[in-house]
C-alpha cells in the first residue's frame, strides 16, 4: 500500500493484570502496530504495576486512564446556572 508510509497504526489495550498488557503490546508489534494505547484503568489502582508496564514497552505509546462518565457527570441545571 502506497498510502501506509504516511500513516501510523495504533492498537489499543485493555488488559486486566501488567503481564497481560505486556504480552498484548509484545503481539500487537508483531502485527504491525507502531504505537500503542495503554489503557491503565484496569491497573491503575497499583502505580507499581503502572511503572512496570511502561519501563516494559516495546512501542512508543500512548497512556490514558479512562472512568466512567458517571464520575465527570454534572447535572445540566448547574451547567446552565439554573437552581
């Protein structure tokens, strides 16, 4: 493919334990992935095993710790300064 020189493939994961994660990233650069998405949320309730994961990655990546929007959720009445 004559477009793929100009286009980075990105492979999210989401797994539940640093093993998993590591092992996903190890398969998702032999698939042809050249940056990951490192889901931490599942494991971000141990920093330890974040550090981990990141001195063991083997693609550049992207870290993100998603929640539920319920968290973030604010009742619309005090976003339009009503009540």
């Amino acid at each position: 493919m004559g477009f793929r020189e100009k286009l980075f493939v990105c492979a999210t994961i989401e797994s539940e334990t640093k093993e998993d994660m590591v092992k996903s990233m190890e398969m998702a650069k032999e698939e042809g992935a050249d940056l990951v998405e490192l889901c931490m949320e599942s494991i971000s309730h141990n920093m330890s095993d974040v550090e981990l994961v990141l001195r063991q990655r083997t693609l550049p990546a992207i870290v993100s710790f998603r929640y539920p929007v319920s968290v973030f959720f604010i009742p619309h009445y005090l976003v339009l300064g009503r009540g």
